[in-house]
C-alpha cells in the first residue's frame, strides 16, 4: 500500500485582493479529512495562522509567495549531496494531493494561484503558477499527483478568462468550475460550495462511494450545480482533466474502493504491458494490489513483468515422450498441457479485455449525452423542439437506449425545474451589501452574493417581490454590552428559524391599494391612508388590525398563507447572519438609512433629518436581499407583547398568549426596525417597541408591514 501526503492552502486574509470570508476553513476541513479520516502520513497547511511546521528550525506556514516556494523547493526540487542525486521522496506508488481555496488570475496564457501577498499588476514575480507547483509535485516521485483548485473566487481583479483553461501535465486537475464562472462560498454553510460537495463525496462508502477520479468527478459535477441551485447562487459547474487519459481509472481512495473499481485499472494494466510500456504497467498492478491485496491476476502480472525486465527467456528442452514409472503423463504431455491451459487463460483474458473496452466506450458515451444535455439546457430551458432533435440524433449515434437516457435527463431536469417555488419562477439577482465601522465608513463591500425571489402578480403592473430566506440558527436578542439596548431584549437565545419568504421591502402604498380594493375579509380597509404620498413609498398608519386583514384578502386572492412575520422571523431575517448591532456592522449612517440624522448612535458623524418617508429600496439591501430593515417605517410582528424571552419558543414561530384567532386579539403589539422619526439607537436589529392595537385614527405616521409566506400554522 502506497503513503499518502497532502498539502492544504487556504487564504482568507489578502494584502492586495478582496478577502475571502471561507477558504481557510475549506483548507482545515481538508486537513483534518486528509488526518483523521483518511489517515495520511504527512499533511501540510498552509493557512493565515496555521502552525509552523515541527522541524528543526521549524518551517513558517503561512501563505506568502515566498514561503510557499521555499517549501516546494526544499522538499521537492532535486537534492545533490556529495555530486549524487538522491532519490525522491515518495515512490511511484504513493500519492501527493494539492488543494488550494483562494484567489485565481489567468495571465500569459497561464493559470496563477494569487498567494497573500501577490499584487495584480506583478502576478510573474509576486504569485505561483501552476505550473510551477506541478512540476515541483511531480518531482516528489509520487506516481499520482491530485490537484483540487479551488481558485476562481475573484471578484475584481480577474481579467479575461479565468483559471481553468490550461492542461497541466502528468497530473490530475480538479477545478471547482469552468473558467468564465465563480467558485461560490455559501454562508449558511460557512464553506465554498464546491469544497462542501467535495468533503461529503469524499465520505461515501459502499456501491456509492467515490473512491475513482472518474467517479469523484461525476459525483462533483452533480451535486456542486444542486448545491448552488438551493442556496440560490449562480451556475458553478466544476470539471477536471486527467493527464495521461488513463488516470481517470485511477484509485484515490484505497479504503473506500471495491473489487469493481479495480477491474477498469486492470484493464489499463494490461493495456500497458501490451504495448510495452513495463514501467507504467507495473506501477497500475501495484496500485491494483493495493485495493486487492490477494489477486493472483495481479501479483503473476507483476512476476511476469520482472522477468520482461530482466530478459529472462524460457529455455525449452525437448523431452523424448517416455511414460513415467508411476504410469503417468508423459513430459512431453505434460508441458502440452501446460501450454493448453496457458493459451485457454490467453483467450479468456482477451475477451475479457475486449468487454471491457466495450463497457468503457459505452459510458465515455453515456457521459458524452450527460454533457451536451447540460450544455444544452444552460442554453435554453424548457428544450425547444430543435434542440431536443439535436439530442435525438446524438443518442442515436451513441446507441444509447430509451431507458438510458431517460436516467441521464431526469435528475438534470428535476435540478432545473426546482427553480419554481409556488408555481411561480424563481428569480436571481445578484446584491452588494456593505459593512461599516463604528464611524460609519465602509470597510467591506460584497459583490458575490446573491437572492431568489418569486413575484405575486397584483395586477396593474404591480408586484410584490417574495425574497427567499433560507432556514437557520440565530442568538435572539442583545448581549449585554450593545449600546442602548433594554431589558426586554434578554435573555438572548438561540431560535432555529424554518425557511420562508418575505416581502422584499414594507408593504407600498401601490401594492396596499390594488389588495384593499379586494373583497372584505373581516374588517374594512381605507384605500389611501398614508400622509406621505407616494406609490413607491411605504403605506403607513397601519394598524395592526388593518394589517392582519391585508394578509387575510392577499392569502384569499393567491390561494396562499400570506401573513405578517414572527418575531423572530423578522429579526433572524434583519439580522441576515450578522450579531452586529445593525446588519449594516457596528452603527449606521443616513447613507443607508432613513431616520433622525441629529443623533447618533457610535462614533459616525450627524446625518440629514429628512423628516418623512422615502421611496423602499432606496438603499443597499442585507445579506438576504432585503430592504429598508433598519429606518423608514416601523414594521408589525404577529406575536402578543412579552416584556422578557423568558420561555419564549425556539423554533421561529409567533409567540401567543391564549388563542391563535387574530381578529379575536386584544392587548399589546410590537413593532420592529425603528422609523424615520427616531434616533438610530431604536432602529438596531434587537430594537422591540411596544404598542397598542388601536384603531387607525391614533396610529402615526409610521407605522407599516411587511409579509411573509411559508408553510406552518395558519392565522385566521
């Protein structure tokens, strides 16, 4: 059985590039995969505060340009000690893996790895290209060198084409997508999508398991585009090259693989030593060994291998044919016999041979119809009738059968149809969100995210937009350090939140219009009540009441449960994964939002008061696509009034104090987000107000809504 290194990159932190929020921890999850489930000898990380490496002097880890050539020199470049060579590292029986989570750029025709320090404008001399780190593995003397590229995550500074066009020699490239695509990072998995997929593809056992390079890439080419599709990121379709060809039979993984799994590198094998290539051949039954540890097929080819090598002929002797004393065969009868046996296991293994090269031409065509299909609905989905002839002629000419295909079609088809929710599509539309410090100055701006939303056609040309807010844990509440927080923000606990939809901005006066016009519920609605006129700008003096029967007429009308948003629905989705005080970081300014800009509420300088309501969406959104979650108008939650979490429920949904009927409720609300009236402290995301459900008339002027659709307990 052969040793198995690694070696683990991945950067967060870059001097010169946007930095990276998860590939340091892609980089440890491999590292502690490649330890403690694979058992490999040796494995090297390199992250922004990885340890330095036990030897004498210890050798520092992190992922500068330098160090990183350092340590590929010394350990791999070739060592002359007194005038001799000495000899590799590993043998060609050993594996060496690579993986790399961070930046990529493509220059000259060829792909670089950006390290810590690289510099866009010098990527020659400041960062490592691939070529550099292949030709330096190769020289490890490891007969199987796996790249995994992780490295098309830039978002600025790539130009042109990115990372993925070149073939590397003698190795084996997986890259996390095509070249002209992103490698996404999912924040509710804290994990590049492509490495997630790739960890948990790795861990199959079984029938299942994807212990081949040619079964780990399908296995990836599937399940990265699923993953993508369900957290609503775009196209990511990853793909790799094998170099020579052969190696896609090769065995990664020797404690997961089964017997089936070495019958393709026999084939290979055999392949080899026909054509004479003795080294090669040897090197693929060892490797057939290493799976099969008793296969006689094996361990004769390998004898007979040796004695190729060392020219050993068989020396005949012609025997007179004299019948032995016991009354057996004859010699001569005997070697005949032999020779017989010998011709009859020739043929056997010819014909075997041949099923084999027939097996394999049928899935290298069965994979072929799976790529023009993928190719062909990226184009255009549903199939227009000429591309599906198109496909036809092609599964005719592979001689692929009904059955066949519809195997291949059905899970892409199923991935593709999923982007409806509801009945309705499902958009996509990329965001940039910022994050500000305590004086209110952007630091970071995110351009890679992106959400999904299905839209509730009004009538009029008037829509209200359902952004998708995917389910997850979050702290509820403030801790008790946050500036102005109060007593009824505590304890803070944990809620996991189911997912739902919400409405991408508050309730507009246009949209309140076309749904009061609806037929009566249970309570009437005045059409135009706002004081600030607007059909872009929030509908406000609200009440509660009046709230809760817009649901009711919209849910009537949709054949949908339309309702207004938990508590904790509504901070989980303010919050978008943040613990600031304020999704936008540690304070806010009246650049991103409308309240009284006299006050403040860190170390930002005073704003404008603008005195009213502005149109929604005025400015940039959370992380979830959402709008106007801070400022504006005061939005109602759907639960009674509590002073206290004290024995509040966990599990996302509105907290009552007797009966579900809402049109029977009385006492106290909340209201959440602050308005355009207040100071900031009363817009932070932990913020409760609390008020009475009165009638219209004693509303003020900012008091609004937002919905939400989701599955659950349905409100009457």
């Amino acid at each position: 059985m052969g040793k198995n290194w690694a070696i683990a990159i991945g950067i967060n932190q870059y001097n010169n590039l946007q930095d990276l929020n998860y590939a340091k921890r892609d980089a440890e999850a491999m590292a502690i995969w490649f330890k403690q489930e694979a058992k490999f000898e040796q494995v090297f990380l390199f992250t922004d505060d990885s340890p330095p490496i036990p030897t004498y002097p210890p050798i520092p880890t992190q992922p500068t340009v330098g160090l990183l050539r350092g340590f590929l020199h010394r350990q791999f470049d070739e060592i002359i000690i007194d005038g001799e060579i000495q000899p590799p590292l590993l043998k060609p029986e050993d594996n060496l893996w690579f993986f790399f989570a961070g930046h990529g750029n493509r220059y000259k025709d060829k792909d670089y790895l950006m390290l810590s320090d690289s510099v866009v404008g010098d990527i020659e001399y400041t960062a490592i290209s691939v070529d550099y780190v292949t030709q330096r593995l190769r020289r490890s003397g490891a007969g199987n060198v796996v790249l995994f590229l992780d490295a098309c995550r830039d978002e600025s500074s790539r130009s042109g084409l990115g990372i993925g066009e070149q073939r590397h020699q003698g190795v084996i490239t997986f890259y996390s997508c095509t070249a002209n695509q992103k490698s996404w990072e999912i924040d509710e998995l804290q994990h590049g999508s492509f490495t997630h997929s790739l960890l948990a593809a790795l861990q199959l056992q079984g029938e299942a398991n994807c212990a081949t390079v040619e079964r780990l890439a399908q296995n990836l080419s599937y399940q990265v585009p699923r993953l993508n599709t369900h957290y609503g990121k775009k196209a990511q379709n990853p793909y790799w090259q094998a170099d020579p060809p052969y190696k896609m039979y090769f065995i990664l993984l020797e404690q997961t693989a089964t017997f089936k799994d070495v019958e393709p590198l026999k084939y290979q094998a055999s392949q080899a030593e026909n054509r004479g290539d003795l080294s090669l051949a040897k090197q693929l039954w060892v490797r057939v060994l290493a799976v099969s540890r008793g296969d006689w097929e094996a361990i004769e080819a390998i004898e007979r291998i040796a004695c190729k090598r060392g020219n050993f002929e068989s020396i005949i002797t012609t025997v007179e044919p004299v019948t032995s004393s016991s009354g057996g065969r004859s010699a001569s009868a005997e070697l005949l016999a032999q020779k017989q046996e010998k011709e009859r296991i020739k043929q056997q293994q010819e014909a075997e041979n041949r099923r084999q090269q027939k097996q394999e031409e049928h899935r290298q065509n069965l994979s072929c119809y799976q790529q023009a299909l993928s190719e062909a609905i990226e184009r255009e989905f549903p199939l227009s009738t000429a591309s599906r002839m198109k496909l036809i002629s092609l599964q005719q000419s592979l001689q692929l059968t009904n059955e066949e295909v519809v195997e291949i079609e059905q899970p892409i088809f199923e991935q593709k149809r999923a982007s409806k929710v509801m009945g309705l599509p499902l958009w996509t539309v990329d965001l940039e969100t910022v994050t500000v410090n305590e004086k209110g100055q952007v630091i970071k701006r995110y351009s890679n995210k992106q959400a999904q939303f299905f839209k509730e056609d009004l009538g009029n040309d008037i829509n209200l937009e359902m952004v998708s807010i995917p389910g997850g844990s979050f702290k509820m509440g403030s801790p008790s350090g946050e500036k102005g927080r109060s007593s009824d923000e505590s304890p803070q606990h944990d809620v996991n939140v189911p997912a739902f939809f919400m409405g991408k901005y508050p309730v507009t006066q246009a949209q309140w219009k076309r749904v009061a016009a609806l037929p009566k519920v249970n309570r009437d609605l005045e059409i135009e009540p706002s004081r600030f006129k607007g059909d872009r700008r929030p509908v406000e003096r609200v009440s509660w009441y009046d709230a809760v029967e817009f649901c009711s007429r919209l849910s009537k009308h949709t054949d949908k449960e339309y309702r207004l948003p938990s508590e904790a629905e509504w901070e989980y989705a303010c919050r978008a994964g943040t613990e600031t005080p304020f999704h936008f970081g540690e304070t806010i300014t009246t650049e991103l939002a409308n309240y009284n800009g006299d006050y403040t509420y860190a170390s930002e300088p005073k704003g404008k008061y603008r005195g009213e309501t502005i149109e929604v969406g005025s400015f940039p959104p959370n992380g979830f696509g959402l709008y106007d979650m801070h400022g504006n108008v005061w939005e109602w939650c759907l639960d009674d009034w509590h002073d206290s979490y004290e024995g509040a429920p966990t599990d996302g949904s509105a907290w009552f104090d007797n009966n579900d009927n809402l049109y029977q409720k009385q006492g106290r609300a909340v209201l959440r987000g602050g308005s355009w009236a207040p100071d900031p402290i009363y817009c932070r995301s932990a913020f409760r107000l609390i008020y009475s459900r009165a009638v219209r008339v004693v509303i003020n002027y900012s008091f609004c809504f937002r919905v939400v659709c989701a599955a659950g307990r349905t409100f009457r």
